[in-house]
C-alpha cells in the first residue's frame, strides 16, 4: 500500500524519500548525539555553536545576554551541550524558559532593595578582585559576576 492510499491528501511524490548519508554519529546513545549537533564533538567539554559565535561576534547589546538558549521548561539537553567549553565561562548560554520570568532569579527577594542589591554587587566586586589575584586564570568567577551584573540591569 502507498502512502498517498493511507492519506489522500498528499500526492503521489510523497512516496519518494531523501536519505541523507552525511548526518551520522559514531555513538549510538542520545547524549553524544546532542554534544555532536550542538558542538561538532560527541565527546562534551567543547564550546557550541552558540558559544563560539558569542565568542567571535560578540554581542549587539550589553544589557542583554550574547547567547540564548530557548527553553520550554522540560529541556531534554544539560548545560553540557550549551556550554563555553574551553572558552571562557562568559560565553556560556543563558537560558530563558517560557511564562512569566523567563529568568530564574532576576527578581530581587521580597525587602530587598535596588540600593541592598546594588551594595551587595559591590561587595561581591570587591571579593572577586581579591580572588582574582589568589586565581587569575580562573574565568568561571567573572563570569557569574557580569551574570549579575547583567540581570542588575534587567
């Protein structure tokens, strides 16, 4: 039986099919399946596509994340597949989920104030300088730094 008996709606072309011999993966799981769309590796610890592009490009608004990554709030896929990688940390993808607050945490606590917000960024400032200097070849403390600072200004 041909497919356009079962639905008559589609024509009589549809019974053709496109197969695609250059899409594979050597790895017969989901996970590496992913790592291998999302960052041309199977192996996770690369950067993604987003990341990379994020890394060259930069972004066209500082108020607002480089990379994005869209969500509906069950995400099959981990951070491991969004990562930076071995970039830096500041290239890692934000996620942003459906509803209301898209970003978990930008909201400032009930009693919290801008002025409470904004002196405990300084604080944090001030800790991540003396950080720095102890590590100064770890990105990942910058990073959740400008996060803050971003979400600040959201």
């Amino acid at each position: 039986m041909e497919i356009s008996e079962l639905y008559p709606g589609i024509a009589s072309k549809a019974d053709e099919i496109t197969l695609i011999r250059s899409c594979y993966g050597d790895a017969f799981e989901h996970a590496p399946g992913l790592y291998l769309r999302h960052s041309d590796s199977q192996f996770p610890g690369r950067p993604s596509l987003g990341s990379w592009v994020a890394y060259g490009l930069g972004s066209e608004n500082q108020n607002l994340p480089a990379y994005v990554v869209m969500s509906d709030g069950a995400m099959k896929s981990r951070p491991g597949v969004y990562s930076a990688g071995f970039l830096p940390a500041v290239y890692q993808g934000t996620v942003f989920r459906s509803g209301q607050y898209p970003v978990l945490k930008l909201a400032n606590p009930k009693g919290v104030t801008d002025k409470a917000q904004r002196n405990s960024l300084d604080l944090i400032a001030e800790l991540k300088q003396h950080q720095v200097e102890k590590h100064p070849d770890g990105s990942e403390l910058e990073a959740r730094i400008a996060s803050y600072e971003l979400a600040f200004r959201m």
